[in-house]
C-alpha cells in the first residue's frame, strides 16, 4: 500500500468517509470538492438511516455520476478512539472490491493525529495476503499495489506523514512475522530462517546476525535445543539478532520458541490439524518482525533477540521419553513428553540471554494447548517474574489492542516441575491442570540471575504464550486469516514509548 498525506481537495479514485454514528449528512468540513450528486445520495442514505455507522460496518457507493465512495463506521463518539480508528481502516481495506479499484482518498473530520494515524495503521495492517505459493494473474487490478491518499489540514500535513512513516515501518515488522508464520513448513525448517534473518540483516548497518548451527549448538553444550532438533534431518541452530550493540548500557532481550514444525516427536500428535503446527515457529516470528519494525523505523537503542529453531520430529534419532538431558544452564530435565518440546528449546535461549546482561527478558512462545483452553483466542497469556513490569507489559498491549492477559506464576508450579526422581527438572506437570501455568513455572527455572551469580537477583522477565492468538485469531480484524504477527506492535510500543 502506498499513502501519502495532501492538505488539497482533490478526490483521486474512491472516497473513503469515515462518520460517527449517527451522522445524518456528510460534515460541512468534508464536503469541499465533492461532487454534489455523490453529496446528495450519501446524504439520502445517511437521512434515510440507511448507514448508521456502527463501528466496523461498511457502505459502498459504486456508480454514481458523481464518484465512487467507501462509508465506514467509526461507532458512537464517546467509543471513538484511535483503536475504532485502526478498525474502521481496517474494515474498508476487508471490504474492498474490485469495483472500488486501487486508488483511494480518505477525509477525516475532527479526527485527531493520531487518530487518522491509526485508521491508516489499520488500512495497510489489513492489506495483507499471503499468495507467494499461488500463480500470478498480472491483469488482475486486485493484485494490484493499493494507493491511499490522506486529505488533511496544512498544519498537521507533517506531522501526520512522520506519524505514517512510522507506522509503515511497524507494518512491515508485523507483516514479516506473519510472512515467516505462513511460509509453508517444506519451506520454512531452522537453516531457512536463519538464513532469511542473515539476508535481512544485510540491509541495516546497525543489525547484526550470529548464527549458532548444530555443531556449535552440540560443543557449547545446548542439549534442549539439541534434543529437540537431532530427530529431524533438518537440524535446529540458535539466531542471535544484536541492534546497536555499540551503544552503552543495558538493552532488552527477546526470546523466540521457533520449532518450524511440531509433530509432537515420540509422544506424536494426534493427525487432526496436525499441519496448524507450521505455526509452532510464532515465537521466532514475533522476535524477528519485532526487530525488523525497530530497525526500519530507525530506532537508536540496543536490543538484542535470540530465536530458538527446531524441527520436532519422531526418528530413530529422536528423543525419547525418558531421556534426560543436560541443558546449558547445566541442570538436567526429565523429558517426559516429547510434545513439552518448547520449554526445552527455551531453556537455552533463556540461559544464553543472561551472556547479555540485558535490561530484561521477553520470551514469546506457542507453548501450549492450555493456554487456548484458559484464554481462547482473545489473549496472550502473560507471566513475569516482577508485577511492576507484567503491568507495563499488559499496557503496552492495551496501547495498541493487543490483548496480554496476566497470568500467575506461583511456587507450587514450580515445585510441580521439579519433583523429577532422577533429574533436577521434569518437562511434564502431575496433571494435566494448569497447563499454561506449569510451563511458564517451568521456564523460570533457566532466567538467569544477573552476572550468573548463584545468589544474585534473577533478571526481570516476562513469558507471553501466543499459543491462541498468533494464529486462528478470528476476531482480529487486523488480519484475514493465517498468522496474525501479534504483539510486533505491543512489544514495539513498549521499547520506543518506555
Ligand atoms: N506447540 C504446542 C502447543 C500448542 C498446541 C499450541 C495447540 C497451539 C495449539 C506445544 O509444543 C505442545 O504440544 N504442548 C503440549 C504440552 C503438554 C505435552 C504438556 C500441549 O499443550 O498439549
Ligand atoms: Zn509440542
Ligand atoms: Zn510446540
């Protein structure tokens, strides 16, 4: 999508009127080079009540002699705020049909900055397909890049292009998560995504990317990652993302699960939408979109990520239930459930953080069925180690209609991880309650205290479980279908706005 922002009154293509309900005619403020018989049937519809503007709902006008016209709604006043904003953006890009063709001009009245900043963050977040695998059809005015024009008043004309320019850098984060979701798993195993963050890497002078392939992953003593990835031919490695790493101080952390397939290995899933398992690697998606929103939108600060990839499949290499691995960290874990394979690649990941002293740490992980039984599909679940941060992580979600919900991270979870006859740590809780809680009791385990003190203070971290809303998402209207590239933009927020 291609926007730019013009005070003129000129309407190029179809013109996207976003109202209030309510709204009984066209503002006097948008009515400037309008055509009068597209003026009058708007008002027709709006005096009739035959628009009501009900937040996310869509009129189109197509034939008139006076031009073509997108009505969407922004609900009622006191609800519009920048997120019924970033939705009604949204629903005209979802509703768009070939009649309404590329071009677009979109008229705000009294909207704030911001506001007209998100119905355009919504716009270009919707405008996403992922068709690399279908064949092309050149003439199809479909496919075709959509332009948006944004008429607005001569003082807020830049800051309203510096508002959109950062957002099409976000955009392109949030995108790149989805794209690397939806890559087809043939296509998308532990080198390829390596391989994808070294090509990307290239472009930033300011972004680094260290590979650590099998080998290296085996002598440095990495035997979750190791455990998990050796049953498949296609062998796991660690990425490490380091942005700025110049600059002084402490920086934050992000921690990707990226298994680019789960069968569940030994302990094997069930066949019923065993392919939905592609999305295993959402963790590492996030974490890679994540930076590539910083890094596109010029941020200064440092920020390193460490993706965890795996591929989880049941060999005569595989592991077994009932093996016991020794992990970086040193501490050795019962796998008794090959399918519990995210927390064993994270245990390294999050062990390997702390050779960063970062400012923090943010694990994002499709880590569990019982996290989607516990939320749906409506919120990540959210763990941390400090409530003040949890809260500043819950906000961030709120500032940008990411839901993270807060989740408990007690003691009696962890001991329910540790009661393992032979081993230190048990990859499987006592019972099947508490799932979602149990993992992220069990991830505790490996955060690192600062310094790697053995009585030092444990680094301040949060565990976010995507499992329920990095794909199936069905009501973010933000995406169609696929991966949804959720919380690119809480975690964007909550490094660039404190
Ligand atoms: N990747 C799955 C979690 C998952 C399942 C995410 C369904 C989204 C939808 C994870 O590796 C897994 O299989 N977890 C097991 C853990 C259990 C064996 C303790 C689960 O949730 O069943
Ligand atoms: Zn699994
Ligand atoms: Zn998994």
């Amino acid at each position: 999508m291609k926007v730019s922002v013009s005070p003129g009154h000129n309407i190029d293509g179809t013109l996207i009127l976003p109202l209030l309900q309510g709204s009984e005619c066209v503002p006097e403020s948008l009515e400037a080079g309008l055509h009068t018989a597209l003026k009058s049937q708007i008002n027709r519809i709006l005096s009739d009540g035959d628009f009501k503007a009900k937040a996310k709902s869509t009129m189109s006008i197509i034939g008139s002699e006076g031009g073509k016209a997108v009505m969407v709604g922004l609900g009622k006043e006191q609800d519009a705020d920048i997120h019924a904003y970033r939705k009604a953006g949204a629903a005209v890009v979802a509703s768009r049909k070939k009649a309404h063709g590329t071009d677009f001009t979109a008229r705000f009245s009294g909207a704030s900055i911001e506001a007209m900043g998100a119905f355009v963050e919504g716009m270009m977040l919707r405008d996403y397909s992922y068709d690399h695998y279908k064949l092309k059809d050149d003439d199809d005015d479909e496919e075709k890049e959509i332009t948006v024009r944004i008429n607005c008043d001569e003082a807020q004309e830049k800051e309203l292009n510096t508002l959109i320019q950062n957002h099409v850098g976000v955009v392109s984060g949030v995108h790149l998560s989805r794209d690397l979701g939806n890559c087809p798993p043939n296509d998308m195993y532990p080198e390829a995504f390596a391989d994808r963050a070294w090509e990307w890497a290239k472009q930033y002078d300011n972004v680094n990317v260290t590979i650590i392939n099998y080998d290296q992953a085996v002598k440095a003593g990495m035997g979750g990652l190791v455990a998990v990835g050796m049953g498949s031919a296609r062998k796991p490695c660690m990425v490490i993302f380091e942005m700025n790493s110049e600059s002084k101080g402490r920086g934050p952390m992000l921690v990707g699960k990226g298994i680019t397939f789960d069968t569940g290995g030994i302990s094997l899933k069930p066949g019923a939408n065993m392919d939905e398992m592609k999305y295993d690697m959402g963790g590492s998606a996030t974490v890679f979109g994540t930076m590539e929103a910083l890094a596109a939108t010029g941020y200064a600060g440092k920020v390193t990520a460490i993706t965890c990839m795996a591929e989880n499949m049941p060999s005569s290499n595989a592991q077994r239930p009932g093996d016991v691995i020794k992990t970086l960290s040193g501490k050795t874990i019962e796998v008794l459930n090959t399918d519990a394979e995210g927390r064993l690649v994270l245990s390294d990941g999050l062990w390997k953080a702390g050779e960063f002293d970062p400012e923090y740490i943010i694990d994002f992980a499709t880590l569990t069925g019982a996290c989607v039984v516990a939320l749906g599909h409506e919120a990540t679940g959210l763990w941390s180690n400090d409530d003040d941060f949890r809260t500043r992580i819950h906000e961030a979600g709120n500032a940008v209609d990411e839901l993270a919900w807060p989740m408990p991270l007690l003691p009696a979870f962890e001991k329910e991880m540790t009661d393992s006859k032979i081993a230190d740590t048990r990859n499987l809780g006592a019972g099947r309650y508490g799932g979602a809680n149990t993992a992220a009791a069990f991830l505790k385990q490996f955060v690192p205290n600062r310094g790697y003190k053995k009585d030092g203070e444990q680094i301040t971290w949060a565990h976010m479980d995507i499992a329920g809303t990095y794909w199936g998402a069905k009501t973010n209207s933000m995406v169609g279908n696929g991966a949804t590239g959720v919380h690119v933009r809480t975690i964007y927020h909550l490094i660039t706005n404190g």
